[in-house]
C-alpha cells in the first residue's frame, strides 16, 4: 500500500455513534481554521473508530508528512521490545552498551559512567543542554562520540532537559545490540501489522535512524499507533506491545514544570509527553500529533506547519473533550452535512493579494547575482501549454512552476527546494516525494508573491518578487524555522534581446 493511496484499516463511524457531536467537531475545525495557522491533516478516533477527518487542500491526507520529534514516541516503542527481547535492560549502563564510541574509565566521568538508558528515554541524561546542536556544527559525522563528550553536570535520573541527542543514542543502542536500524526492527513487530508499508526514517552520518525525528507517516498511521497504545499494545486480536511498557512509557517519568495550565509541564515519560485532562502525547516541532486521552477513549492525530503549537491542544480541549459522552450522542438535523461540508472546503490559505493578469511589466527573464543558493536565473512568462508561469534555473535544473489564478492552489511534481539554511537544520531533508502547492498574487503595482507548500514538509515558504524595468528583487520567507525564517534579498538584472 503507498502512501498516496486512501487506507481504511481503521473503521470508520458517524460522530453521534461514538458518543460526540458532529456540531463539536465542526466547532473544533472551524476554530482551528479561524485561528490556527496552520493544520495540514486532522484525524479524530472515539472507540477504535474514525469519526472524522479533514486535510487542508493542497495537503491531503494519504500523504506521509514529517513528524520530527513525534518520531521518538516510536523510537521508545523500539526499545521497550528490544527490552521485551532481552537486547539490553532499562537499567543498563550506557557505556557498557557502546563501549566503541564511549570514553575509556579513565577519562570519563562518575556521571557519564552511572547514565542508564532509563535516562537517555526520560531525557534526565544529566547534561544541561540539548546535544543535537553538537551532532550538527560543522562536518561533524560521529554523533555518538558527539554526545559523550558533552559534560554531565547533574546525577542522571534528576534533571530534565529536552535532548534530542539522547533518542539518538537509544536508536544507536537498539542497532548496536540488534543488529538492525529501529526502522528494520520495528517493521515486523509494528509497521507490518498496523499496515505502515515502506517507513522512511533518516539516518545520520553513522548510518543509524536518527530516533529523536526523521520519520514520516501519515495522519491514519499516526492515528493507528496512538489506537495501538490506547489499547496497552493490543492490536486487531494481537499483542504487539507489552501492557506494562506502554504503561510506563506514558506515565510520568520524571517532572518537567509547575504550570498547571501548560502541556508543557504535566510531566514527561518515556518519549512521550503527559497532557492536561489525563491524556498524553508524541508532538513533534510545528504541530506534529498523536494525542491519547483514555478517559475518553480517543485518538487525535494531527500534522501541521504551527507557530504555536499549543493552539490546537487548547482548542481541542475547548471544544472535543467536553463534548465526548459515554452514550450515543443526539442526532441534531443537518449537523453532520454542516461538518462534512467543512472539511470538503478547508484549504491552507492562499497567497495574498489580487489576480496576476497578464504578465505585462513582470515579464522578462532576470540573471541572478551570485547567491548561496545557487539561484541562476528566474524568468514570468505565459504559455500555451503551461499558462501563467514562473521558472526558476539552479544547480538542479530549471522549475517551472505554474501560477493559478489567486485564490487558487495548484499541485505540480518538482525537484525545487526550499533553502535549507535556518529551516532544515534540524538535520531533516525533503522525502523523495516532490510534491509541491502553488499559489499565486500580486502584492502590488509592481509585485508578486509566490507560495510554494512542501507538502511533505511542514514548511511553506513565500516567494516576493518585485521587478522594476531593469532589475527584480526576489526574496524567502518560511511558515516556520529552526533559525532564521526570512533569507537575505536576491538581486536580478533584465536580459534584454
């Protein structure tokens, strides 16, 4: 099964049937419309059930989209059947389990040498500091070796700090001790039987899945798992997970704050995060989810391009979670047709502004002056068998990507990239799948923008244009970053002749 095709391995049911109202899911999704800037795919489970679905066009939702740090909720799920399996224990030291890339005794420290993978799974690995930044300065290819010598300046076990680094280093230990990548060792004992065909999962220079993000599923595979750990690793008749490890895994581990408002702050366990109202999660940077609530019997699997990534929690405790009773919920005259013509509608919001025309002024080809991402040339142009559309020249080729009328998404098949400096260096790189969204307006009298969707990404970046008769000025601008989200003004001259 790819990804693009629909799955419904996950049976499907009206809202009132599960207990919600179709008019509080449609509340939800019009708020998070209204509000939230942006979801791309929501996936809502009551019972075992799908009661509702939506994706924000041109996102769809049989397409695999990156769950950066959502990954290490399945990380964690790799370790506790290595564990089940008698590949290592919690409590295992872990320079016993890498003694290749570890310090010899005489030169680490007391602390380094009591760090258990219990510690790297509750990030109380002891360091004050997240170690992913030391994997990725300069051409740094030893990420283990990267890790143990960053300093241990508190008893492990005592002291929480967000560390990508330390997933790592559990992927690192279940490859050491299985042999196997956690992708490889997962596909048997998880992704075959929830029907997660062909996971892919980046691997660092070492070779290994990079465990603390990398992984890109779908909002239904998303919803599987969270189903999977809602029912304590029982699937379709089958035990995939140990009962006890789920428990502890999503249980606190280890406190992570004091707000009582906070999702933030509820605790943290292993890989996973503890929520408000008794649920718990795996998020990942910009809106990746799959959100667990026992109370009420559910699963919310979401992805998404946020800035604020508390926006959805908020407004699904607003308005889902009140809304979930223990009996069939009132069937309220065209309440279901409200919502389902919602979700036929939503869209992610197109480039701003008035319709293009003809090209007019704008048209021309443009030479670029030398710039560090390898931008050559762009030429607006109109077409009879494209129609209005603007080409870009790189390293990679020339792009040509068409511009719908405003207002308007198109989706196209291109090798174009976003400029991965302050965007993509968190390590994470475009999947294969070069599926793009375009849209398309003029800003003013002497002004365009492009929007450009990475559909498997969240990131999507505006394109400025301003031209003049001799020159145009072309410049970047991201959804969301990891550094910087505007990119330094392109400078092009008018070819003439």
């Amino acid at each position: 099964m790819t990804s693009t095709q629909r799955s419904e391995i996950l049976p499907r049911s009206e809202p009132e049937a599960e207990g919600i109202s179709s008019s509080a899911i449609r509340d939800f999704l019009a708020a998070v419309d209204r509000e939230v800037d942006s979801l791309h795919t929501f996936m809502l489970l009551r019972n075992g059930r799908v009661v509702a679905e939506a994706s924000w066009a041109p996102y769809t939702l049989p397409q695999r989209h990156m769950l950066f740090s959502l990954s290490k909720s399945f990380t964690s799920t790799a370790a506790g059947l290595a564990i089940a399996e008698g590949f290592f224990a919690l409590d295992d030291l872990v320079v016993d389990l890498l003694p290749a890339t570890a310090p010899p005794p005489a030169s680490r420290s007391e602390l380094l040498g009591r760090l258990k993978v219990r510690h790297l799974l509750s990030m109380t690995t002891g360091q004050s500091e997240d170690s992913l930044p030391a994997f990725l300065r300069g051409t740094a290819r030893d990420w283990q070796r990267a890790f143990f010598a960053l300093p241990v300046e508190h008893e492990p076990g005592t002291y929480f700090v967000y560390n990508s680094g330390a997933t790592y280093m559990v992927s690192a230990i279940i490859q050491q001790t299985t042999g196997l990548r956690v992708t490889d060792f997962l596909i048997p004992r998880l992704f075959d039987p929830l029907g997660i065909s062909d996971p892919q999962w980046e691997r660092s220079p070492e070779g290994i899945d990079t465990g603390g993000w990398g992984l890109s599923l779908a909002a239904e595979e998303i919803a599987r798992f969270g189903q999977l750990c809602l029912d304590g690793g029982f699937w379709k008749g089958q035990r995939l997970l140990p009962e006890a490890w789920v428990r502890e895994a999503t249980s606190r581990q280890v406190a992570n704050g004091s707000d009582p408002e906070s999702d933030w702050a509820q605790g943290y366990g292993y890989q996973f995060w503890r929520c408000r109202h008794n649920a718990y999660r795996g998020d990942g940077a910009f809106g990746q989810y799959c959100v667990v609530m026992p109370e009420q019997n559910a699963v919310l699997a979401m992805t998404g391009g946020l800035g604020d990534m508390g926006a959805p929690l908020r407004l699904a405790w607003e308005h889902l979670l009140p809304a979930m009773g223990s009996a069939p919920a009132e069937r309220r005259p065209g309440a279901a047709e409200g919502l389902h013509s919602l979700c036929a509608c939503l869209r992610l919001r197109p480039a701003p502004g008035e319709p293009i025309g003809e090209p007019g002024e704008f048209a021309g080809r443009f030479v670029l002056d030398p710039n560090g991402e390898g931008r050559e040339w762009v030429e607006l142009s109109r077409s009879r068998e494209v129609g209005l559309s603007l080409s870009i020249r790189d390293g990679g080729g020339t792009h040509v990507l068409p511009l719908p009328p405003a207002g308007e998404w198109a989706t196209i098949e291109s090798a174009f990239d976003l400029p991965t400096q302050g965007v993509l260096d968190h390590g994470a790189s475009f999947l294969a799948s070069r599926a793009m969204g375009v849209s398309a307006a003029r800003t003013g009298a002497a002004s365009i923008v492009v929007r450009l969707a990475f559909l498997p990404t969240p990131f999507v970046a505006d394109l400025h244009l301003a031209i003049t008769a001799e020159r145009l000025i072309m410049q970047y601008t991201s959804n969301v970053a990891f550094g910087p989200r505007e990119r330094k003004p392109i400078v092009g001259r008018r070819v003439r002749g």
